[in-house]
C-alpha cells in the first residue's frame, strides 16, 4: 500500500511539472505569429490556434481564470507589492501576478501530495502522517517566493557587475562624438544582459514619446540598484543644469569603478571569517582525530590491562 501511495504521488508530481513547466513558458502572442508569417500563405486564426502547444490551448486559459480569481481576493497593496517583485526579478517567464498565485497553489498541492507519500512510505504514525502533507504544502507554498527572491538578487548582483564596463562603453561612445542615445543603443548592441534589457525599454518609451529624463527615472527606481540609480539621478541633473555629459559619464565611470575595488576589498576582508566555519567544522575534527587518534588508543589499551 505505501508503494501504490509513493507511486501515486509521484505520477501526480511530474504531471503537475509538466503543467508548470507549460506554464512557465512566455505565451505565443497571435499577432507576432501573423506578423512572423508575412510574405508567406496568411493563415486564418484557427490554425494558428491548433499550433500552438497544448499546454498554451488547453491549461495556459483555465490558469489564467484561477490566476485573475485569486488576484481579484488580494488588497491592492499585496497586488501592488507582488507585481513590484516580479518587475525587480525581470518578470521571468512573462509571469504575472495571476500567474505566479496559481503556480505557488501548483507548488502546494505537489509538496503536499510528495510529503503524503513519503510520511506513507516511512511507516510514520497516524499524526506524524497527517502532519507530513501540512509541513509540505506549507514548503511548496514558499518555494516559489524563495526562488522569486533569489532571482531579485542575482538579477540586481548582474545590473551592478554589468555597470562599470556600459559606463565605460558610454563614455567612450559620447567622447567619440555620439549622443546619449546612440550611446545607450550600442551598449545594448555589445552586451546581452539585464542592464541591456533595461536600456533597450528606455530607447523603445523615448521612441514611443517619453521624456528620456522620465524613462531614466523610472528605470533607476524600479531596479532598486543604488548604484544604477546614482547614474540615473546624475544624468538627468546634467541634462537639467546643462553640463556636459561627457565629464558627467567619466566622473561616474570612475565612481563606479571605485566602488567595485571597495567591494572586492570588502569580499577580501570577510573571506577569512567565511573559512573559519568549514575548517572547524569539517578540517579541525579530522585533524584531531589524525594526531589524537593514535595516543587515545594507546591509553585505553593501558587503562584495559593489554
């Protein structure tokens, strides 16, 4: 019986990963599909439905209901809150807020189906058994916001690796006799990484009709990077006082490079205290059993009169 249980729940495991992976997918916009297929026979829009994937036909609209059903129950402030987060980690996988509710209920019923199975399958007591599926839904509810958390940082740690080297590139561009703008488009033309991205939005709302001073801002706000942010405020300061923006970039080119030699040096400074928990942890206890070893087999051989 606990076997069938452990297999239940694993066939009920990997087909609900087959789902959220579907799901994890960016949906196939219709429009790009016909745009894509210009010059050739124009498909009607009931064959560029069948072909689609079956997860973007079939599973992708019923989320997507569950999805708008549990943010119409969120505050406005949760609402807001969540989709800040999403924005910071770069809204992997073009996941909304809807979207992201259903995969963390997705996430839930798996760990609880898992943690069910196991508790079954180790014998455990009736309690312990109904505790199992509580402790793992409560696990799979946090796994998504763990792993949204984790995204948020490595996407902020690649802005800031990114910036020193496009703010040098910028400033070569501008002294060589290019605009800002120019600039910012052959930063996004040599590099393919998150600040990338965020340029490539700011050229496309300028194109659109934005103020680039607006664009500027909103970019260093929604990233949350002092670092990005510092640059931002000093080239709308530049572009509202009319100093250069040459001088601006290379002052703020050398900034960051500074900043990034502090920080190495910060990294230098803590490597020691990160090495001392391994080596009492794991080098110290085997050291002492390598020299005491020998000496403590010793006195026990004379303490037991051999």
């Amino acid at each position: 019986m606990s076997a069938i249980s452990l297999l239940l729940a694993l066939c009920v495991a990997f087909g609900v990963i087959l789902i959220f992976q579907g799901l994890s997918r960016p949906q196939v916009d219709l429009l790009e599909t016909r745009l894509a297929q210009f010059g050739d026979r124009e498909l009607t829009l009931d064959e560029m439905e069948m072909s689609l994937p079956l997860v973007d036909r079939l599973f992708r609209p019923f989320f997507d209901r569950i999805g708008n059903a549990l943010t119409s129950r969120l505050k406005a402030g949760q609402r807001e809150a969540l989709q800040e987060k999403l924005n910071l980690a770069g809204r992997p996988y073009g996941l909304t807020v809807g979207t992201f509710l259903t995969l963390q209920i997705i996430s839930l019923v798996v760990f609880a189906v898992v943690g069910y199975g196991v508790g079954n399958v180790m014998g455990l007591t009736s309690t312990t058994l109904l505790l199992s599926p509580i402790v793992g839904g409560v696990l799979g509810f946090l796994v998504p916001q763990s792993t949204l958390s984790r995204k948020i940082r490595m996407r902020q740690k690649e802005i800031l690796l990114a910036l020193p080297n496009a703010l040098d590139l910028l400033t070569i561009s501008v002294e060589a006799g290019l605009g800002f703008d120019a600039a910012m488009a052959r930063v996004t033309e040599k590099y393919h990484n998150a600040l990338a991205l965020e340029f490539t939005r700011v050229l496309n709302e300028v194109r659109l009709g934005r103020p680039r001073s607006e664009a500027l801002d909103d970019m260093g706000k929604r990233n949350k990077v002092d670092e990005l942010n510092t640059f931002v405020q000093a080239i709308i300061q530049s572009e509202q006082l009319g100093v250069g923006i040459a001088n601006v970039l290379r002052i703020q080119s050398e900034e960051m490079r500074r900043r990034r030699r502090q920080r190495a040096e910060e990294q230098g400074q803590k490597a020691p205290l990160k090495m001392l928990f391994p080596m009492v942890g794991c080098i110290f206890p085997t050291l002492f059993i390598v020299l005491l070893g020998p000496a403590v087999i010793k006195v026990f051989d004379q303490f037991s009169g051999k």
